[in-house]
C-alpha cells in the first residue's frame, strides 16, 4: 500500500461544512452566530404563536431521533474511509486508467472518498495534467459530489430503495453522457483519446 | 427499527472491528476524525432541527405543496434547484430535510431537483472551481450539472 504524507489542504475537512472553501481554518463562529439568529427567530415566533409550538416540538423532535440513529454510524464510516483510502491511491488509479473499465473506475473510485467537493478539485486537476481522460475526470468529480457511498446509504434511509435506485442509476446514465459531452467540447489538460 | 439503521450502524461497527485488527493509531485518527467533524457539523444540524420544526409548525401541508408538489409542475423543480444550486447544505442532513418536504407534501421530482443541484452545483465555490479547473471546465461541468439535475427530476417524477 502506497500511503504517502498527506499535504493537501482540506484533507481533515469532512463531509459539506457550511464554510467557504479559501480559507485554510475556518472559524466554527459563523455557524454558532447563525445558530443564535435562527433560534432566537424560533423563540419570538413560538412565543408570540403558543398555539404552533406543539407541532413545532413535534416536528423538531423527531427530526433529531431519525438523524441521531444514523449520525454517529455515517461519521465513523467516513472517518474509516478518509484513513483508509488515501488520494494518492486514486489518483494512482485513475491517472492511466482507458477504455470502458476506466469509465466505470471513475465512477467506482468517486464514490469511495469522503469530503465535500472542493476537496476533489484540485485532485481532479492534477488528474488531468498528469494525462487523465477528461471524461473520467468529470465522472470522478459527479460521483464524487452526489453519489458517494456514505451518502447514499443515508439517501437509502430516508428516501427509500426506490428514489434512492432510481436516482443512483440516473445519475449514472446522464453523468456519463455529461463526460464524454464535456470531452468532445475541448481539451482540458493534455488528455489523449484513448480506445 | 429501520433496516437501513441497523445495517449503517453495524456496517460502522464491523469497520471500526476490522480497522482496530489492522492499525489501532489509524483506527482512533478515523475516530477522531469522525468526532472533529459531527462537531463541525453541529450547528448546521441544530440550524436543520429548529428550521425543519418551524416548517412543520407553521406551514400548513397545503402550502408546501402547493408551492413545491406535483401540481407545482416545472416552477417546483425550478425553484427546488435554484435552491439547490445556491445552498450549501451537509448531503447527511439533506436527505432528512427533503424526506421531511416530501412528507408534508412536497413532490418527488421537486426532492430529486433539489439532492441532485445540493451536491452537483456550487455557486458559492464556483470561483474555487474556476481558480482550479478553468472557466471552460466549470461552465460546462455546472450548466450541464443543472441540465442533469432537471432531466433527472422529471423522469424521476413521471415513474415514482
């Protein structure tokens, strides 16, 4: 197993903070002050409607015990990954990957790591420098962003099997399509046709 | 309980038994690894809570699904991925709020619109995206991300 020091700026950052991506380390002060905003809102109203609030606590309360079942799971499962699965390997992969098998390992090795997709960028572009199909890369970056594993396990819990399926295999279609789309529009990167 | 509960958790669970078999220090860096970030992600998911429960409390379902189900037509999945595209919400807590839209009468396009711009397109990382991919690149990935996204929603809506 190749597991270099990891470099990359963003590494530690999981699964979609509310952040903007520039900064190096973001502040958790903007999400608490948004937080205090948004309850002191709920206060006002429910004080000034008393006869909403019981639905309102209803509502609140089982949002938190569907989320409290499964957010400690998912945020192991995706710590596991990000310290199993390092993006060296993936780019290792998916750098002289061709052919149909190289389309579907750009779907495969999307949907494995974790984080939100800004981290992808800058992997997706040293992917296409070091000589990646564009269509891979951009199937890369898609099943990174909305069909990763954790997520969709979690799609499969509160959507269901049959919105979950759907979607997935929609998503699977129309991204490859999108791929080779982007691919025939331009050159991005040095990237070379390949059978 | 939920199968997919049980099947979250024990696929954790097995991970963690496997990954502390192979490498304790790596295995307690993905714990804490997992701790840091339910950490980072508390204020958004109480935001989700108190949002999602004021929703519920003061929008009669009528509302809801007038604005967003199936008799909303293409404005319901215009307006869902709008939203989606500008928002940036954790994927985790988006599948929760949009079962709960769905639930109080949302329609199923609307909620695939609205996944599928959340994770696709991001406005507010589109310089990011520029910066690092090119102008062409970004342009094409998210216009054609948003075609996607539509094409999706109505298919999804005409078989579900």
């Amino acid at each position: 197993m190749m597991e270099n020091k990891e470099m990359k700026p963003g590494k530690g950052g999981q699964q979609g903070q509310m952040m903007k991506p520039g900064m190096k380390k973001q502040k958790p002060l903007k999400g608490i002050l948004f937080l205090a905003l948004v309850l002191t809102a709920a206060v006002v109203l429910l004080v000034l409607y008393p006869e909403n609030r019981e639905p309102t606590y209803k509502a609140s309360w089982s949002f938190f015990v569907e989320i409290i079942q499964i957010l400690p799971g998912v945020m192991v499962l995706m710590g596991l990954f990000s310290v199993w699965v390092k993006n060296e390997t993936v780019i290792k992969y998916l750098g002289h990957s061709s052919g149909i098998s190289g389309l579907a390992l750009a779907f495969f090795l999307g949907m494995i790591p974790t984080g939100p997709l800004y981290v992808a960028f800058p992997l997706a572009a040293s992917l296409l420098k070091k000589g990646a199909r564009t269509a891979n890369v951009v199937i890369f970056l898609s099943a990174w962003a909305c069909i990763k594993l954790p997520q969709e396990l979690v799609e499969l819990r509160f959507l269901g099997l049959k919105f979950m399926a759907l979607r997935l295999g929609l998503t699977v279609v129309l991204v490859l399509f999108m791929g080779l789309f982007i691919e025939k529009a331009g050159k991005f990167g040095e990237s070379s046709v390949s059978d | 309980m939920n199968i997919t509960v049980i099947f979250i958790n024990a696929a954790a669970l097995l991970g963690l038994i496997i990954s502390f078999s192979r490498n304790k220090e790596k295995s307690m860096k993905a714990l804490k690894m997992a701790l840091k970030s339910t950490f980072k992600m508390a204020p958004a998911i109480l935001i989700l809570l108190i949002l999602v429960g004021l929703m519920m409390g003061f929008f009669k379902p009528e509302t809801i699904s007038r604005l967003l189900g199936e008799q909303s037509g293409i404005y319901g999945i215009v307006l869902a991925s709008i939203a989606g595209s500008i928002l940036m919400i954790p994927s985790l807590i988006a599948f929760p709020l949009t079962a709960s839209i769905v639930d109080s009468g949302a329609s199923i396009a609307v909620a695939a619109a609205f996944i599928t711009t959340l994770t696709m397109i991001g406005f507010v990382t589109l310089p990011i995206e520029i910066k690092i991919m090119g102008r062409k690149f970004t342009y094409l990935r998210n216009g054609l991300s948003l075609v996607v996204a539509v094409v999706i929603a109505l298919i999804m809506g005409v078989i579900l």
